[in-house]
C-alpha cells in the first residue's frame, strides 16, 4: 500500500520523486534477473543457447534506465554541479560588472 503524503516542501517531494526513480530501477533489475534467468533454463534445456539475445536487448535498455536514473538525473552530483553552473551563469548575466 502507497501512503500519499502531499507536502508543499519541495525538498521533500523532491526526495520522494528521486527515491521512486531509484527504486524503480532496483525492481527493473530483479525483473530483468528473474526473467532472464527463467530464459536460460528453457535455453539450456532445449539444447540452444538464444537466451543471449533478450538478455543483451534487455540489458541495453537497462543499463539506459541506469544511467538516466543514476546519472543524468536529479540524484546524481553531475546534476547538482550543472544545476548550479546554470545557476552561476545566470546569475552573472543579471549582474553584469
């Protein structure tokens, strides 16, 4: 059961927001594990080895998600550090010297 907090804090839905994205991940990965390995079963056992192909084609999109995820999102310091470059940058164009 999800509990639904609403908050006007936005460093706590902020928070949540990254939280959620991360986990969705985590699940991502353990159904990616779990399917992939039910795959390799039926492959070896029927004597061929294509379980290869869903695990690479899968794998790809996972590690995509990853990275949006882990790095290009909000929960990464690359994030942070352009965040507050574009910060910087806009700053000094409203107060030029």
């Amino acid at each position: 059961m999800r509990h639904h907090t609403f908050t006007s804090d936005p460093l706590e839905r902020l928070a949540r927001r990254r939280a959620g994205a991360k986990m969705g991940w985590y699940i991502h990965a353990s159904v990616y594990l779990l399917v992939n390995l039910l795959l390799v079963a039926l492959s070896v056992g029927s004597g061929r080895h294509w379980a290869v192909f869903p695990a690479l084609g899968w794998g790809i999109g996972l590690a995509i998600h990853g990275v949006v995820v882990f790095v290009l999102a909000g929960g990464s310091d690359l994030h942070e550090r352009m965040v507050q470059a574009e910060r910087d940058r806009l700053a000094a164009a409203q107060n030029p010297r």
